[in-house]
C-alpha cells in the first residue's frame, strides 16, 4: 500500500511511501496524492492511506 505521511519536521512537506521506503518528500497535499496515485498505479496497488483514511487509487 503507497502511505502519504506529513512530514514533522516542515510544516506543509508530505512523504510518499511504499513498503516502508520514502519514494519522494514534497510540498503540498495534492502534490503527494498525484504522486501516491502514480506509484500505486505503477505497482499495481489498489489502495492509498492518507490521514489515516483508506482510498481508492483511482478516485484521487
């Protein structure tokens, strides 16, 4: 499952990971959600946690 986390130390940077592995820090929510929604596409997930919320790949 591709994860988007907020990054604690810079307010408005979030982290995109998959299988426990930063793929890419970013500024901006819907930055980190294209993101999280290419790498979930690219390795065929299904899901992406955001904010502790579960959603589609596809309805980002």
């Amino acid at each position: 499952m591709v994860e988007i986390r907020s990054n604690s130390s810079f307010a408005g940077w979030f982290e995109v990971i998959y299988e426990g592995t930063v793929i890419e820090e970013v500024q901006g929510r819907r930055k980190a959600l294209r993101l999280a929604r290419e790498v979930a596409r690219k390795n065929k997930e299904q899901h992406i946690l955001c904010d502790g919320k579960i959603i589609e790949a596809d309805d980002c």
